[in-house]
C-alpha cells in the first residue's frame, strides 16, 4: 500500500477451506519445545480459552467450553472465557500480556499466501479502503494480514484481520506460558511456535495439518485431561 494503504499478504483458498472442513483429516498433535519436560509448577494458575469459532454457528460448540472450563478448574486454574465477538486486534494484544499459565486459542488459521507464517483470525472485519489509521504500521510491517475463509467471501467484502508471527513478536509478553493453537497449520512450520517461545512461552502445541473443528475440539478435550494430571507434554500429546 502507499501511504494510505499497505500492501497486505491474502490467505489461500485451499488451506482455509480446511478450517471449517467437517472431514476428519488426519494430523498428529506436536509439541515445539520442551517435550520432555513436566508441567513447570510455577505456572500462573490462570488460564484463557479464546473461542474465536463461536462466532460462526457452524463451529460454535459449548459442549467444549464447558469440558474444557470444567477440566481446568478442577486442575486449579481460574479460567477466563472469551467469546469470538471479543477477539480483535486490540484483543490480542492485551492477551499476549497478562500474565496467563495456559492459553487455549480456539481460533481459526491458515497459512499466509506462499509462506511459511500463520495467521491467527480474529472477528474484526477487513475492508482494504477503510482500514483503521491505527492499524496501518502493523499492516506494514505484515503483522496484520487479510484473512477469509473462502474466495467467494471474500469478494463479498466477508474478509478478516488476522495476527501473523511479526504480531506475535511486536506484543508478545509472556512467562512460561503453555500454548494450545487448535487450528489448522499450527505447527505445519515452526514460524508460530518460534514467535511464541521467543517472547518467554514455555511449550507451544497445535496441529501440523489441516483438522476438522470437531476433531479438534475432542483432541484437545482428551489433553487437557491427561495434561491436569500431571502428565508431561510429550506423553499427553502421544495418548492423542
């Protein structure tokens, strides 16, 4: 873009096909760093559950967030809910700085045209003349990117902000966080989880392919369990 309007990376077609794809693909749960290592005890007991898909119907599901809630309470977290309405730019931003234990993003993602980053969806609307003055560094800097979940959306002007690693690094605050991406792609490259360890998160887990939103959901149930007991990383993400 000039000064008005910076140039910005689209997500591919195919690969967001496959986050609201309802046919099982299968992936395996990886964990980037620290597999070997037990749950570290000096974790913030507080723990965040982004639900970024309840915002479309077709992937909204209490049935996990309650699950979920319920299996982290009883592990001593207080749990903060956040539903896909309140997932916005500025949203991420204060996440990535308060200071959480455990991050659980329930967020739709794709992999950023033909490279090796992955964009984070939030419920903010992208409109390519209206965007906010606000967001025109970050756009710049490619820490904000467009997102869609088809062509045919997009065109109808149904396009969304979503963070890419850059955001991640620019924002990103953390301590010894463990972080749960449930999307698509998350570790298909270590871009994400890099981003993610670099700014102070202990363990970054997520998929290395495309996933169906109910797979997704039950998986990440199953390891939240075995994770409340104790288990370490790399068996929790092996009983997946």
């Amino acid at each position: 873009m000039g000064s008005g309007r910076r140039k910005r990376k689209k997500t591919g077609k195919r690969l967001l096909y496959g986050i609201i794809a309802i046919t099982f693909v299968l992936a395996c749960i990886l964990s980037y760093f620290y597999l070997q290592q037990p749950q570290p005890k000096e974790w913030a007991h507080k723990a965040a559950i982004v639900d970024h898909l309840s915002f479309r119907n077709e992937t909204a599901n209490q049935t996990f967030v309650n699950a979920s809630g319920n299996v982290l309470e009883k592990a001593g977290f207080v749990v903060d809910y956040y539903g896909g309405e309140e997932v916005t730019v500025d949203f991420y931003k204060g996440l990535l700085t308060r200071g959480y234990g455990l991050i659980v993003l329930r967020v739709h993602s794709a992999l950023i045209g033909t490279t090796e980053s992955l964009g984070l969806f939030t419920s903010e609307h992208y409109y390519p003349d209206n965007i906010p003055p606000a967001y025109y560094e970050d756009a710049y800097h490619k820490r904000l990117v467009e997102a869609y979940f088809t062509e045919e959306e997009r065109e109808r002007g149904e396009s969304y902000f979503a963070i890419t690693p850059n955001f991640i690094e620019e924002y990103g605050n953390f301590r010894d966080t463990t972080v749960i991406i449930m999307g698509c792609d998350g570790l298909k490259y270590n871009r994400t989880a890099e981003a993610f360890i670099k700014e102070g998160a202990k363990v970054c887990i997520g998929w290395n392919g495309l996933v169906s939103t109910p797979h997704t959901d039950y998986a990440t149930t199953c390891l939240l369990q075995c994770l409340a007991r104790e288990n370490t990383v790399d068996k929790a993400v092996k009983i997946q």
